[in-house]
C-alpha cells in the first residue's frame, strides 16, 4: 500500500522533472524489507524524488542478505550491476578487489565525510584511499537488555564484569527465572560470543584476536577464558534454546520469563513495538567490559554506466549521509546516525547512551568492528571463527580443544 | 523428402533436450570440477591452484560432520523406510476390507512438501512445546524427549522426519511389486502347505529384486541431496551437528562468499551419487544385453 504511494510520487517527480537533463537514476538493492526496516528505507525513496530522481527499488529479501547477494552476483557476471547495493564491512572491499566498484570521492570531499565520520567507520567505507561507500546508521552489538522488574525484585543491579554477571545468574536460577534469554543460532552464539571477549580480552586484545586474527591471541590462555565463559554461560540459558530466533528470545525478557539477553540493539525495536519504556520497563547497558563493537549498514556504488545513473549515485550518496535522513532513518530503525554532528533530541536513552559510547571509544581507540555480524572479516574467515564457537557452545567440547580448533580454523579458511 | 525426415524427425525433436542436458547438466558439471580447482572466493575465478580447495575441505571439521551425518542419515532413513514401507505394504495385501482409504493415509505425507514436514516435526520435537511438554502435562515429570536440542541426537530427528514422509511412498512402490508376483505360483504354494511367512521370505519378496533396486535408488538420491528437511527442522543446529553436504555446500557458496570451496564439496557429492548410481547403471544395462 506504502509502497505504491511512494511509486505514485515518484511518478510525479519524473514527470516535473523530465526537463532536467542527467536525471538522477538510481537502482537499489537491499534486503530491508521487514516492518520498520522498510519504513526506515521509504525515507530515503522519499528524499531522492524529492531531489528530482527516480528510485528503482530492488528488495531482495531472505537469509540475512544472502538472496540478495545471490542476485548481486548474478548481476554483477552479467554486466548490469545495480546503482546501489547495501552492503557492509569487508565485503566492500572485497567486491573492489573484484574491480565493480565506483569512486564517490568528490561527493565525499564536497560534503566533508572525513570531518563528521568517526574515524575508524570511515576506514570501512574507503577502498584504496578513495570513498566507495556511505554509511547509514550505527547498530552497537554489545549490549546487554534486562527486564527491570525481575532484576529489581531479586535486587539485582546491571552487572559490570562477568564475574558479577556470573553471580547475577546464579542468584536469578535459584529464584527461578531464566537468567539468559538466547536462541540457539549460530550468529546469535557468534553474537554472545563477541561480547564476551571484548570484555575478557580487552579492546586491544579483540582487535588483535578478530581483526588482525594474530595466532598468538586466537591460542592465549585469554582466549581459554573467554571459552570458559561461554561454557559458564551455556548453563544460564533454558534447555529449549535451539534455533529460537532472537527477536522470541527478547520476548522472554519482555515479558519477564527470562532476565538478560545479549543482542544487539535492534533488540531495542522490539521492545519499543510492544510500548515498554526504556529506563523504567526494560534497561540497556553495555555488556561488561570496555569499546564499541558496531555494525554498520552502508550503501556501496557499482561502476554504471550513464550520465544519469552516476548523478543518481552522488544524489544518494549526498542524501545517505546528509544530517536530516540519518537522523529519520535510525529513529525508525534503533540506531544511531554514522555522522556525529547530527542532533540527537528525538532520540532514546538508550541511543543518547550508544552514541555518547561511540564518541568516548573513538577517541580512546575501543571503536571496534564486530565480527559475529561481518563487519571485521571477510564471511570464509568469520564462518570460520563461529563454526568452532558455535560448536563450543552447542557441545561439551573443552575450552582448550576450542581454542585449538579455533587456530586451525583460521588458518584453513584462506 | 517425408523419407528424409522420417529418418531424421526423431533426432530432430531430441536435439533441443540433449543439447540442453549437454549444457545444462554436463557443462556445469564440468564448470563446477574447474572451479573446484581454483581460489575463487566472491565471484568465479578461472586460475587453477590445484587441489587446495579439497584439502581445506578435507581439513574441516564442520565437513567431517556433514559426511558423517550424511551416512549416519543415508543409512538409517533406507533401511528404515524400506522395512517399514514392506511391512505395511504386506500388511495392506491381506486383501483387508478399508484398502483404499488407508494406502491413502500412509500416501498422503508424500503430497507435503519437505518444509512442511520439518517445520511440524520441528514443533512436535521441540522439548517446550511438542511431545516432552505434552507428557509432563500428563504427569509424568521425568519425562525426557529432547534429541532435537541434544547435538548427538539431533541428526536422528532428522531420520524420523524424512522416514515419515517417505515411508508411504515406499509402501506403494512394494505394494505394485507384491501385486505383479504371479497369483499362481503363491496358490500353488498355499497347496503344498507351505506357511504364509515362508511363501513371503521364499517367494514373493526374492521376486521383487528389482522394486528393491529402484527403491534404494529413489531413496538414496533423496537422503544424499536433502536440504530443505534440515533447514526447517533444525537449521543445521545444535552447532552444526545435523549439518549436511548439501547446505555445507549453500553456506559456503552463498552466506560465506567462498565458491571454491562450495564447488569442491559439491563434486564430492557428485562421486557419492556416482558411487551409488553407477553400479546401478552397469547392472542394468548388462541385464539389458544379457537378454
């Protein structure tokens, strides 16, 4: 219904806009399909017919993007590449090496990306020195949710350090509650995974670990720990967690059957949906330890041909970036905006929290892209990494023998 | 000229499909072998770098599981379908009254689709909702059925599933093989005061060889090619305990952007289902110059 409205509008804008010469032209391929994450992407229809351009929407949905980077595949060996992909991490860089991708760097430089960008994010959206992708939003990964009135009435504050996570649960088991709220899926066990060792092993550590994938840290008695911990944790979740899907799972914290759940803040969305208030229904920390670990959906351009298709690719460029869409866009979809001159009035307590972090840990270097969702390695490595943490955490495998397989994975996967 | 294209009308209409076939099957089976040879990772790449994906193959431990599981569930889910499709198939030869009705009964998880099937033994299986649930709400506490969630059971669930949906259709296959056996030779037998299990064991089922090759080849293909059943019912969980060649082989090429290795699992497939096929072939066709 939405939908064609929007088409209806678009229709408009090309016909009033048919004396322009390069009309913008723009195709996009996505897999936002879902409730608010369609809204989110109808803010952006909506702003390029507002700019004159024509929007040619590609929705690919299915798999977390996999359909769609099947059908980008496609697209790409037949010469006829979308004008857009959402696409993120080092997958960009890795369809620049495969030489589709075009340079957006005037639009860039005309609009200061480099001033207003945290620097670390802004590596992500640059290929050999010059700009090929534009960053949307900033999902934080490492937050920990909690169902307020259970922790209150077991007089529980928001753990710190795992070790009074630890001891949080125990006290939480024995009062009857399901201390963990988690879906037995792999990426959500990558998810569990990842936060508990930016907490053990330290911003550096994790960096060392998950993006350099430096064998003398991926083999460290830390990295037995941070195993330990998942094994510490797999007692902390109900017996009936295989393959629940995550947005269930923070069900059971909304509705108090389960305390805590570990997931990233699209979690949020959830709980906003079913009218709790953050700060008085639920509360939001992050997970026990130091840094940021973010996810960030960008957009990257492919080499088209034609006058309008590259116009239509700097107009979206221009407007993913500008102030006004990041600021509408991640109200709608519960994370925060890439660029950090943005107002942040309309915003929750716990995006107010997410994006002050962000902010603190850019400075002090603990910014750090997530693993578990594909934003520090390239998918045959990450596979790898959550291959051996999902089969820790789904087995009774030893620390030790994970933390081998762990290194042996790594190097296999070259 | 209507001699010409007497001769000549049948290759004609075959052309298309065989050349189809040429393409489509054979030239992507060897496209998929030459890939299997290279470092391609995102998009397809053509340099040969030998046999490196194999032994990355061979080196994981998540495909030693998926092969595993494979003759684990190859091996479980033929036997079993068999021998129950037998059993009911000669239970329904007794000549009962209600035949019809209930040879449709056990025909109709055939007509379901594989999604369907797993997604219901998903929801039956699971310990919080399905039959574990159910018995403790009937009193019995202890009561423990959690093989969906336990790693080392998981792949069974997965056995039960598939047997159900199929069994009926092995059942009607044997049921066509009991009827062809010739009403002579078992009257004849009845006579002499042979025993109804003895005309069975000694008769009738030896006289069915060939239902039984064509059975565990429709079978057989089912188990080694199975991807939808695991996606719906487990997703390939707990871990990637009830992982199988075939979404191995998806994962790979499609979620992780690493098509060498997908292509070197997908021939390694391809042997197992020659492993299989071939002497079928090689038997039937020598049966056939034989005559």
């Amino acid at each position: 219904m939405k939908r064609s409205a929007f088409a209806a509008v678009s229709t408009i804008a090309l016909i009033s806009a048919s004396a322009v010469v390069a009309e913008p032209q723009a195709e996009v391929l996505h897999w936002w399909t879902s409730g608010g994450e369609a809204k989110s992407v109808a803010v952006l229809q909506q702003e390029f017919a507002d700019n004159g351009g024509t929007w040619t929407d590609m929705p690919v949905a299915g798999g977390g993007g996999d359909a769609a980077m099947t059908a980008l595949r496609a697209r790409v060996l037949s010469g006829n590449a979308p004008t857009a992909v959402q696409l993120k991490g080092p997958a960009i860089q890795e369809w620049y090496e495969e030489g589709v991708l075009a340079d957006i760097s005037s639009v860039a430089e005309a609009e200061g990306w480099a001033d207003v960008l945290p620097a670390s994010i802004a590596g992500h959206m640059k290929c050999d020195g010059s700009w090929c992708a534009a960053p949307v939003n900033v999902h934080r990964v490492d937050w920990i949710w909690a169902n307020a009135d259970v922790l209150e009435s077991n007089g529980i504050a928001m753990p710190t350090t795992w070790d009074e996570f630890n001891a949080a649960a125990e006290k939480l088991a024995a009062a009857g509650v399901i201390p963990l709220a988690h879906g037995g899926q792999a990426w959500q066990d990558a998810t569990v995974f990842e936060a508990v060792a930016l907490g053990i092993l330290g911003a550096e550590g994790f960096h060392k670990a998950f993006v350099e994938l430096d064998e003398a840290t991926l083999t460290s008695d830390a990295m037995v720990a941070v195993f330990d911990q998942m094994r510490t944790m797999r007692g902390f979740v109900d017996a009936n967690f295989s393959g629940r899907d995550w947005n269930l799972a923070t069900a059971m914290v909304m509705n108090g059957e389960a305390a805590f759940q570990i997931m990233g803040d699209w979690a949020k969305g959830e709980f906003m949906a079913a009218g709790k208030v953050p700060g008085e229904d639920f509360l939001c920390a992050s997970t026990p330890g130091d840094g940021f670990l973010y996810n960030v959906d960008s957009f990257a351009m492919f080499e088209v041909d034609g006058e309008d298709k590259k116009a239509g690719q700097e107009l979206l460029a221009e407007l993913i970036v500008g102030p006004s869409f990041q600021e509408v866009f991640n109200l709608n979809k519960g994370s925060i905006p890439a660029r950090t001159d943005v107002s942040l009035d309309a915003f929750d307590s716990c995006a107010l929290l997410s994006a002050a972090d962000m902010q603190a840990s850019s400075e002090n270097g603990s910014l750090l892209p997530s693993y578990a969702h594909g934003m520090a390695l390239r998918g045959a490595q990450s596979g790898a990494i959550t291959d051996v943490v999902t089969a820790h955490f789904n087995s009774d495998m030893s620390s030790a023998d994970a933390v081998a397989q762990l290194a042996q994975a790594v190097a296999n996967s070259y | 000229m209507s001699e010409w294209l007497e001769n000549h009308l049948p290759k004609m209409v075959l052309a298309p499909s065989f050349i189809a076939v040429l393409v489509f099957v054979y030239g992507f089976i060897g496209w998929t072998a030459w890939v299997s040879l290279t470092r391609s990772k995102l998009l397809p790449r053509y340099e040969i770098h030998g046999f490196i994906q194999y032994d990355r193959l061979f080196a994981s431990p998540r495909w030693d599981t998926a092969m595993n599981n494979l003759f684990i569930f190859g091996a479980l889910f033929i036997v079993i379908a068999m021998v129950l499709g037998l059993l009911l198939a000669i239970m329904l030869d007794q000549k009962i009254r209600t035949e019809g009705v209930i040879r449709t009964i056990y025909l109709y998880p055939m007509a379901l689709s594989m999604i369907v099937t797993g997604t219901a033994w998903k929801w039956i299986l699971n310990p919080g909702l399905g039959i574990e649930a159910t018995v403790r709400g009937w009193g019995f506490e202890n009561f423990s059925f959690d093989w969906v969630v336990n790693p080392d059971f998981a792949i069974y669930t997965i056995v039960l599933a598939a047997v159900w949906q199929s069994s009926g259709f092995v059942m009607a296959l044997f049921l066509a093989g009991l009827r062809s056996v010739d009403g002579e030779i078992i009257k004849a037998a009845q006579v002499d005061g042979i025993p109804t299990w003895r005309i069975y064991t000694a008769i009738i089922i030896p006289s069915m060889a060939p239902i039984f090759l064509s059975a565990f080849i429709v079978l057989a293909h089912l188990a080694i090619k199975s991807f939808d059943l695991v996606i719906a019912l487990t997703g390939g969980g707990p871990g990637y305990a009830t992982d199988l060649p075939a979404t191995y082989m998806y994962a790979m090429a499609f979620s992780r952007g690493d098509i060498g290795q997908a292509a070197s699992s997908a021939m390694i497939m391809m042997l197992v289902v020659f492993a299989i096929v071939v002497p079928y072939l090689y038997s039937e066709l020598r049966a056939k110059t034989d005559g």
